[in-house]
C-alpha cells in the first residue's frame, strides 16, 4: 500500500529539522529586530554606528557585484561593435569624403575670397575700372598667347583695352563679342608693352616670346642694366596703359637684354579687371607677328 501524499513531518526526521531550524532562524530574526528597534529608541547615534559598519562591511560586496555586471554589459558591447564594425567603417568612410569634399569647397571658396580681395585694392589711378570677369581658359600649346575672359562689350569691353590680374598686367583686349573677349597676353609675340625697370627707372620694351616668357630690350644702348629677379612695371609711355602696374620679373639676362616672367599668370588668376585706355586716341589693333601688319589692317 504506497504512503499518503500528505504525510506529516513526524514522519521525516529531515523535515522536522528543516522546520526546527527555519524557526530558529525566524526567532533570530525577530530578536534582532527588536534589539535594532530597541537601539534606534534608546541610543540613535549607537545604532547609526553599527549601520556605518555594516555599511563599510557591504559596499566591497556591492562594487565588486557592479564590476561584474559592468564587465558582462561591456562584453556584450564589445560583441556588438565587432559584428556592426563593417557598416561603422563604412558610415565613417562616407564621412571622411563628404569631408574632404567640404574642406575642398572652402579652401575653392578661401582663394577666390583672397583673389577677390586682392582685385578689389587694385589701385587705377582713380579711374573706374570698365568691368571684370572670369579667366575661363588661356592657350598654352600655341605660339599664340591667348586668354578668354568672360565679360564682352556688353559690359563695355572694347578692344585695345588693358586687362590686368591682382599680380600684375595680363594683356590688352584683342577681340570682343556681346558676352566674351579675348585677350592678347603680354608673352604674346605681337604684344609691346613700354617698360621701366622698378630699380632705377631705366625705360625699356617688352616683347612676348610665344613660349610664355617676354623679352627685355633697354632704349638706352649701352651697359645691360638688368639683374635676376628685377622687376618691371608699365611705363605710362603710348598712352595705352596706366603706369606702374606690375609686368615680370627678371629670370636670365641676354646679350642686349634680359628674359623675364609675366608676373600674372592666366592659368593662377581666375578673375582679370578691364581698365580704360589712358588715352583712347592712341589705341591701335596690336600688330599681326605673322604679317608684320596690324591686325585688321589690309596686308
């Protein structure tokens, strides 16, 4: 016959002692309370002694439980990073190039603000300017030293006026039409430009070469007055451009002269400024180095 379902304790000495030591446990318990209870009414700064001990006695436990549960929480981190790690690098790859294309757009943005600064407190002798444009491209392989600016006579562009850069003299205007112009630059083999050397005021001419330089002929025979690195500004003389803006600097000398470098380059300036000529009757189509005539002229 199997043994009821609901025996009693009596039955198990296991049991019995498992209901004996749960009530003393209990009656533990409930006397500690009452001492504690007893403590807080008799002697308050007693008991708030034994609560500081038991403080300083738990606190080790509790940092040391937080540990733990902190190191799990960073591993489950840790696990999550790694298997997300691909599509990070890729978010922050496309963020390095949306960058990189904005640092690109303000440096654009920080040179043509110089350039438009430095155009701006180009001095003209009080003459307003005619207008100023865009250097949209200028040829290089040629013998024919061009550039095209992007302002045409209907901003009042007209030919033989010159065309400077915030560095120095570019040219003067060869030809026009209602929105564009172009402009015969100074190393041009049909451009004269008058001169006088910075250092001294020695006058002389300067002729383009066609392969980007100008040639340095002093009026005055004699001793070759030049030196590397000098400077040479308009001259004033013909009437055609203002005098003392900037035209090249001195790189070799020659036998009768010297080879310099324009000082503005087409291909760095992006902006080019239209002054008026000095004296309109002495404008003149720049002569044809291929006829010996000027152009426009019957050969």
């Amino acid at each position: 016959m199997p043994p009821p379902s609901n025996r009693r304790p009596g039955y198990s000495r296991k049991a019995q002692y498992g209901l004996f030591i749960g009530l003393l446990v209990a009656i533990a318990g409930i006397g500690v309370g009452l001492l504690l209870l007893a403590a807080s009414i008799i002697d308050p700064t007693g008991l708030s002694a034994v609560r500081g001990v038991a403080l300083d006695a738990t606190t080790p436990v509790a940092g040391g439980g937080r540990g733990v549960v902190r190191t799990i929480q960073n591993a489950g981190k840790t696990v999550g990073d790694y298997f997300e790690a691909g599509s990070q690098n890729a978010a922050l790859r496309a963020e390095i190039a949306a960058m990189r294309r904005q640092l690109i757009a303000a440096q654009a943005a920080r040179f043509e603000n110089e350039q438009l600064k430095r155009l701006i407190r180009i001095p003209t002798d009080d003459r307003p300017a005619v207008t100023s444009g865009r250097i949209v491209g200028s040829s290089f392989a040629s013998s024919r030293r061009l550039a095209t600016l992007s302002a045409g006579s209907a901003s009042g562009v007209r030919v033989g006026q010159p065309v400077r850069a915030p560095d120095g003299l570019l040219g003067r205007i060869l030809e026009t039409g209602r929105y564009a112009s172009r402009v015969l630059l100074v190393s041009d083999r049909a451009n004269v430009v008058p001169v006088r050397l910075l250092r001294g005021g020695i006058a002389a001419i300067s002729t383009g070469r066609g392969d980007g330089t100008v040639e340095l002929k002093p009026l005055q025979v004699g001793r070759n007055p030049f030196r590397p690195g000098d400077i040479v500004v308009t001259s004033g003389t013909g009437g055609i451009y203002a005098p003392n803006v900037p035209v090249a600097y001195v790189v070799r000398l020659a036998d009768d002269g010297a080879i310099a470098r324009p000082l503005a380059d087409p291909a760095g300036a992006p902006f080019g400024i239209v002054e008026p000529i000095v004296e309109p009757d002495a404008a003149a189509p720049p002569a044809d180095p291929d006829t010996g005539t000027a152009e426009g002229d019957p050969a």
